[in-house]
C-alpha cells in the first residue's frame, strides 16, 4: 500500500498553491499528496507540466480528489447539466493523463454537499448516474486514470451510503476503470461492520480514505484500525491510503465540512506537520505490519 495525505489538512479552500505541499508530505514520510481538481480545470499545459515536474523531483506521485459542484452534477435531471458534467470530467481526465495522475475519487456521480432542501430522486438519479460514469469510465480508460465512486454518509450524499450500494453500482456501470472508494469517516456512520465493509467492496476497492470519526489524523481517535488493517489485507488491497484530516475551522473547506469548533485546539503548523508524521507511522504499523 501507498500512503497519502490531503492537502486541505493545512488548507481552508479547495484550490492552493501544490507544490510546497508536495516538499512538505515527502519530508514528512508520505508516498503521495492528494490535490483536490478545482484549480486544475484552469492550469495551462505549463502550469501542468511544472506540477508534474515537481512530484517527481520529490519522490512523490499524486492523487485527485474532487467535490463536484451542482453543475457538475452527472445524475442531473437537467439534461444540459448532465451534458456539462461529461464535458467537464472529460476535460478533466485529461488533465491529469498530463499530470500523471492516475487516480480521481469523490462523490464525482453526484454532486456534493447535496442541497436536502431540494426533493430527492434516488432511482431517477441513479439511473441517469450510472449511463454518465459508464461514460466518463470509458474515456477515464483511455487516460489511465481509476474512477473511484467514494460512499459518502448520509448527511453529504444519498446514492451511495454503503459499500454494498456502490458495489452494485460499480457492477451495473460494468466499466474496469470505475471502482468502489471507501472512507472510515463514512464508514464509521454508515457500516454495520467496517471490516465487512471493506471485504464487500474486495477487488473493486479502488482507493480509500482515513480519518478518525471527528475527521482527527488516524491514531488520535477511536476508529477499529486493527479491523481495517486485518480487512485490507483479506482482500489483497495494494493501493492507495490517503488520511483526510480536517481539523482547522474557516473557510469554503471549514463549512463545506461542518468544521464548528477548533478540533486541532489552537495546533501551530508545526504541531500539525509532526501529527501527520506520526500517523502515517501509525497507518504504516497498523494496516500492514501489525
Ligand atoms: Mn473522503
């Protein structure tokens, strides 16, 4: 396995300057930083090129994340939406072809934080949401990118709340290139069992997220990593583990994630360098060694 971390740890928008992030996750003992796609729609060629550049300057590949908005939204009942979404996503892929990404993951069938004040058609949208991966798997193949559909929790999505929800998904898509994500933080609300959770999704698996239940560096909570790590390594999982900490208030990131106090108490960016340090140790300990 591989170990990640998003930069929106040290971040309060969805779009930053990568590169010092990128020479801060490789001395901190990461194999990857995850970006998140806003910027990257309007990167030039050289702006591409340069970020490529500098991963590999620094021993570091890179992971996509993306929270589409709702006019990105490819299980839109709106038909000029849905065909904006494909466009959008097609472009999208190959960007990070360019980049040398090769994975994308996130609520990226939907859109994300849902509006729950809007009526909700779960079978219209995962109808019309199937055809629009199937599409976007298709040209996700050809850019050698993995489209991975993350389960999120109810209170942030309703198409897919479980592993067994994307697990048919994925099936009915019926696209090699479009898997299953998994997330703890979800999983933690969702999931009869997290360890069957995990095994449910098996080969599918295609990228997954940790984060403790208040979204705490793994190790600083009360997440069953021992469970998580023994599962992992049922079904043979060799990809990537990214954490998703979120700890600091403020910001689109702050209220897009319902940060409403300050759960790093007052952590100076040296104290949260050395918790993400010591919990990629932890990841390393307890999902393989242990
Ligand atoms: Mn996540």
């Amino acid at each position: 396995m591989k170990y990640g971390i998003y930069y929106a740890y040290w971040e309060q928008e969805w779009s930053a300057d990568y590169k010092p992030y990128i020479e801060k996750v490789a001395k901190l003992g990461f194999d990857c930083l995850e970006i998140a796609c806003t910027p990257v729609v309007n990167y030039t060629r050289q702006e591409m090129l340069d970020l490529k550049q500098c991963a590999k300057d620094n021993g570091i590949f890179l992971t996509a994340g993306h929270g589409p908005n709702a006019r990105q939204n490819l299980a839109s009942a709106d038909p000029e939406i849905a065909k904006g979404a494909r466009a959008f996503y097609t472009d999208l892929l190959k960007r990070l072809e360019l980049m040398d990404i090769h994975t994308i993951g996130g609520g990226i069938y939907s859109y994300w934080p849902v509006d729950y004040s809007k009526p909700i058609d779960k079978p219209g949208d995962w109808a019309r949401s199937v055809a629009g991966v199937r599409e976007m798997g298709k040209v996700a193949q050809d850019c050698g990118v993995d489209y991975c559909l993350e389960v999120l929790n109810r209170f942030e999505g309703y198409l897919l709340n479980t592993s067994e929800e994307a697990v048919q998904f994925v099936r009915e898509v019926d696209c090699p290139a479009v898997k299953v994500m998994l997330d703890t933080f979800h999983m933690n609300i969702e999931e009869d069992s997290i360890g069957d959770a995990i095994r449910t999704a098996g080969p599918l698996l295609g990228h997954f997220h940790t984060g403790e239940c208040n979204r705490r560096v793994p190790g600083k909570g009360r997440t069953p990593w021992r469970e998580i790590g023994y599962a992992l390594r049922d079904i043979g999982y060799d990809k990537n583990v990214v954490m998703e900490p979120f700890v600091r208030m403020g910001g689109t990131v702050g209220s897009d994630i319902k940060i409403w106090h300050d759960i790093s108490r007052g952590a100076t960016e040296a104290e949260l360098d050395r918790d993400a340090a010591e919990s990629v140790k932890f990841e390393r300990y307890m999902l393989e060694n242990l």
